[in-house]
C-alpha cells in the first residue's frame, strides 16, 4: 500500500505536466493570436500587438510554454489583461470563498446521508430502504441549478426564511455569512447526498454478510456495540474515498451554484474569465483546480490505507 | 459447421433479450420513466403541431403575464408563451445529450474492445491517457474548449463526449477482460479467427448488455452536462427557448414570476431523473 502511495505522489508531476500541455495548447496555441481572441474584433492592430508583446506571445512556442509554466510554478502568475489585476491575489481570494461554500455542504450531507445511507444498509429490502436509495437516485441526477432554483422559489420568495443571495452584507461576522450560505450549500448536498448514502449503504450490506460479524453476533455481543464497534468501522471504509473523491464534482456543481447565486467564488470567475476571453487568468485556474483535483484524489486514496485496519496492522508488524 | 452449431445461440439470445426486455417491462419504476422520456422525445420532434403560440413571439403588452387560460403557464419578461417554448424547449437536449452518448459509446467501446482484447504497450499507452483525460474536471475542460473553439453544437457535443469516452472505454475494457479467459474465445482461437472477427463476433455481443448500461447511464449524464453548460450560457444561445438558458434569464425575475424558470426546471427534473430510473433498472436486470 505504501509503495502504492508513493507511486501515486510520484505520477502527480508527470500528470499535471501532461495537464499543463494541454492546457497550454487549448489557451495559447488553438487561438492563434492571443492578444486578439481578448481583446476582441474592435481594438486596432497596435494594442493587439502591444498585449502580444507584454504577455510574451510573440516568442516561439517552446519558450512560450516554459516562460508560462515557470511562471506559474513560481507563483509569478502576471495580470489580468482584461481586469488589470495580479491574477494570483485574485484566484485565491476567489479560492477563499469557494471554499467556505463547500465546507458548509459538507458538514451538512455528510452526517445526514452516512446516518441514512447505514440505515437503508442495515434495513436492506425495506420499505425504508426502497425510500431512501430512490431519492438518492434522483436527486444524484438532478442539476444543481433544477434543485436551487426550486428552493428559491419555496423557501425564499414563498416562505422567505431564508435570504436568496449568497453574500452577507459587507461587515458582517462568520455566523451571518453562512446563514447567507445555507441556501446555496442545500442544492449541492442533494447531490451529493445520493453519493455518500449510496456508498455507504453498499458498505453497510457487504460488512453485514461478513464472517467476522456473523462471528461476533454468534458470541452474543450486544446488537449496538456490533453495530458501532464491528459494522460501521468497516462497512464506512469506502465512504470516506467516495467523500474525498467528490472534490471533482464539487467543483463543477460550485460554478453552477456561484453563478446562479452571484457568490465571488472561483466558479464564478471561471465562468467570467470565459465570457471577457481572459484566457491567462483561465490556464491559470485550469491548472490550480487541476492541483486541487489530484492532491484530494491521493488524499482519498491515502485516507482509505489509514483508515483500514487489515492495512494499518500489516504496517505494525 | 460453425454456421449450424451458431444458428441455436442466436435464437437463445434472442429469446434472453426478450425475456428480459419482459421482465424490464413488468417494473413500474422503468415503465413510467420510459414512457415519460419517449413522451418528451415525441415532443422534442413534434411540437410545431401543436404549440398554442410561436415560442418567438413576443408580446410588449403582456410581459410576466400569470398562468391562466389563455396562458397555460404564463409568459415570460418579452410576454412569451411559457408552455409553448417549454415544449420547443426540449428540442436542443433530446437532440444533443443522445449524440454525445453515442459518440462517447462509439469512441469509447471501440477503444475498450481494442485495447482489452490486444492488451500489450497499446493498451499501457491509451490507458494512461484515459488518465490524464480524467484528472480534468470536465467542467473546466470544456468552459476552456468552449472558450477557445467558439460556442457550437458540434463543439459541445465533442467536449462531453470527450470527456465520457474515456469512462466508457475503462468499462468495456474490464468487461472485455473477463470475456477473454471465457472457452468460446479459445475454442475460436483454435478455428485461427483473426482479431476482428474474434472483437466484432465472438466478444462484442457478450459485451453489449456492459456497453448498453454504460450508455444508459452515460444518457443521463449527458442531459445533466448539456443542462448546466446552458445554464452556464456555454450551450444554445437567445432567443432559443432552450430549458437550462431560459433558468439562468429567468432567475433574475424569481421574485415576481417564479413560474419563468420554475416550468423548465421541473421539465429537465423530470428527464434527467426518468433517464437515472431506467438506467439503474437496466444495470439491475443485465449486470447482476
């Protein structure tokens, strides 16, 4: 499992070079002239030039391609052409926001679909069971913005409990900005929710058919402690990488929810950094969202190895 | 010989197939979905029949018009019919979701055939790229393509796929990996069949139930793909009435007309999760 790891850690540079070429290729090369494709059909040839020239586009491709790559490794990402502004202090902030976000649909769905996910497992063929994976199943294919803009509709104009913008007013405290959140975070949990629970209710059924607890029910260990101590330990194994694993989603169903919800994430200025043709802040996204991406992969695949206790022993022997 | 000792297979497999298709059929969860997706592929075909108005029209005297008689569903900010462009609406999805899932499943099968059956530095090389394909989160890959390649059908419909068919390659690879330990693939080996005959004759239809799965599921991704990339506004452009364009136009009149972005919204609800119904019954009934 170890040298598994290792090799994984060490394949990361190899994949994000392979994503560098491409998205250099897709961001620099494809357009043909740059400085054209941003600043659009109406400026003259001579600002077109001059951005070329700023930017460095106008040296051969290979030169090109080290003096972006260079550039970004080394945390000297250059300025917007379109919004004059250091494009690194920007991403990140961006980055900052996203991140709240996410968090706050985390610590709501994981809890709620790991608990119902385990009872649908446990009570497998129920009618609880048939419930619970249906509306698993259709929410796990419902669009982000299909399930917002239906919450908006009921809980935020009909009910109004809750405010339709993602942003606090300026000023205000932690509390407030994520009671500005819950909205949005609500659409992102659905689906994640069939997901987690999904997974988590395959584990439970697996663990439950094992010898080790038909042992420890045999021995006459109490229903609950089977259930806490011998069942959940193993059957939520595979739940935690499926969790780690749904960064990749995340990140497409955050620009969904950042833009209905005009919330300054780093969706949403993908999206803008799209429709203004800035493509040096796009490479630049392109490739720290692809960091994200491979870091929480690995991270999930390590936590699994952590986690598991027929792999932990094999590592104390 | 071979043609006589074939002949009992093929109306063995015809029966299997319709013994499923039977027991497919007996499911009220797959029957309902099915018939609301070919209701809706129906509509997507036949809708200038019977729209009550041009889903163009506009009307400057009746703009956020409640539903009413006149107006089934309301009409929207320029005093458009929302039924009718609900109906028109569906056009764009149910023709381009179905064209990236069979350019993903073509793409993609035909590589998971190849490389499964040859194996050897091929199948090393092609996986590896399936990899680095997949370390792209497809939200990014195709924001940045759209950008670059200009917003087209074709683009979108390349870009999805693009990014589906290395999915569907790994499936069919796997699957094609346990059908060539099988007798009937040594047994043709001894008559000395070649490569295609044994991928297109021998392995493919043992694969088809994986590779129809796979492509149900891949549906449903599709529709959810093409719904937000025009929710993104990456997708059909205005004034076309399509479903995910008209929520995004829409959510800025929530307050005063939910009913704008509510009817498309419950209509791509409605498709995405009827196609997820009948693709996890399929995947129940073939891949036991």
């Amino acid at each position: 499992m170890r040298q598994y790891l290792a090799q994984r850690i060490a394949l990361i540079p190899v994949t994000l070079f392979v994503v560098s070429l491409l998205t250099f290729i897709l961001a620099q090369l494809v357009p043909g002239d740059v400085g054209r494709t941003i600043l659009g059909p109406y400026a003259t040839n001579s600002q077109v030039h001059a951005l070329d020239q700023r930017l460095g586009y106008n040296l051969p491709v290979l030169q090109r391609y080290w003096h972006w790559a260079t550039g970004f490794v080394s945390g000297n990402w250059g300025v917007s052409p379109v919004l004059q502004v250091p494009i690194r202090p920007l991403v990140m902030s961006r980055l900052g926001n996203s991140l709240l976000l996410a968090a706050t649909a985390f610590v709501i769905v994981v809890p709620i679909s790991v608990t119902l996910g385990v009872v649908a497992g446990v009570r497998e063929g129920s009618r609880t069971d048939r419930a619970i994976s249906l509306v698993g199943l259709a929410l796990l294919g419902l669009p982000e913005f299909v399930g917002a803009t239906v919450l908006i509709v009921v809980f935020g104009v009909t009910l109004a409990w809750l405010p339709v913008t993602a942003q606090a007013p300026p000023g205000s405290g932690l509390l407030t900005r994520l009671h500005y959140l819950v909205l949005p975070a609500i659409p992102l949990v659905f689906v994640l929710f069939g997901y987690i629970s999904r997974t988590a209710r395959s584990g439970t059924i697996e663990t439950s058919n094992a010898q080790f607890l038909r042992t420890a029910r045999l021995k006459g260990i109490p229903r609950r402690a089977v259930l806490t101590h011998h069942l959940l330990p193993n059957a939520l194994l595979p739940t935690v990488t499926v969790i780690g694993f749904q960064v990749g989603y995340l990140i497409a169903g955050l620009t969904v929810i950042e833009e209905l919800f005009n919330y300054p994430g780093l969706g949403q200025l993908l999206i803008s950094s799209a429709t203004d043709h800035d493509l040096p802040t796009l490479a630049d996204i392109t490739m720290l969202v692809a960091i994200i991406f491979l870091v929480a992969n690995v991270l999930a695949d390590a936590s699994y190895a952590l986690l598991n206790p027929r792999i932990r022993a094999r590592r104390a022997r | 010989m071979t043609a006589i000792a074939a002949a009992p297979a093929r109306v063995g497999a015809v029966a299997t197939w319709r013994r499923r298709l039977r027991s497919l059929l007996g499911r009220p969860a797959f029957t309902v979905s099915l018939v609301l997706i070919v209701a809706w592929v129906v509509v997507a075909i036949s809708w200038r029949l019977y729209v009550p108005y041009s889903p163009d029209a506009t009307n400057a005297m009746a703009p956020f018009g409640e539903p009413s008689g006149a107006h089934l569903l309301g009409t929207d900010w320029l005093g458009r019919d929302v039924f009718s462009r609900l109906l028109a609406g569906s056009t764009s999805v149910i023709i381009l979701a179905p064209a990236i899932t069979v350019v993903a499943l073509v793409v993609g099968s035909l590589t998971g055939l190849a490389t499964g059956y040859y194996g050897g530095l091929v199948d090393v090389g092609v996986m590896r790229l399936v990899d680095a394909v997949n370390t792209m989160p497809g939200i990014v890959l195709s924001v940045l393509a759209l950008t670059v390649l200009g917003r087209s059908d074709l683009v979108l419909v390349l870009v999805i796929a693009g990014g589906f068919a290395p999915l569907v390659a790994r499936t069919v690879r796997a699957s094609v990996l346990a059908e060539r330990e099988r007798d009937y693939v040594d047994a043709a080996r001894l008559r000395q069949e070649k490569g295609p005959y044994m991928i297109g004759v021998e392995i493919l239809p043992n694969v088809l139930p994986t590779i129809l799965v796979e492509g149900a599921i891949r549906l449903g991704y599709a529709v959810f793909a093409v719904a937000t990339l025009s929710f993104l506004g990456l997708g059909p452009q205005q004034p076309s009435p399509d479903w995910g364009l008209t929520v995004s136009l829409g959510v800025q009149y929530v307050q005063n007309a939910p009913w704008i972005l509510l009817a498309p919204s419950v209509a791509i609800a409605s498709l995405v999760i009827s196609v997820n119904l009948v693709a996890d019954e399929l995947r129940r009934e073939f891949l036991r």
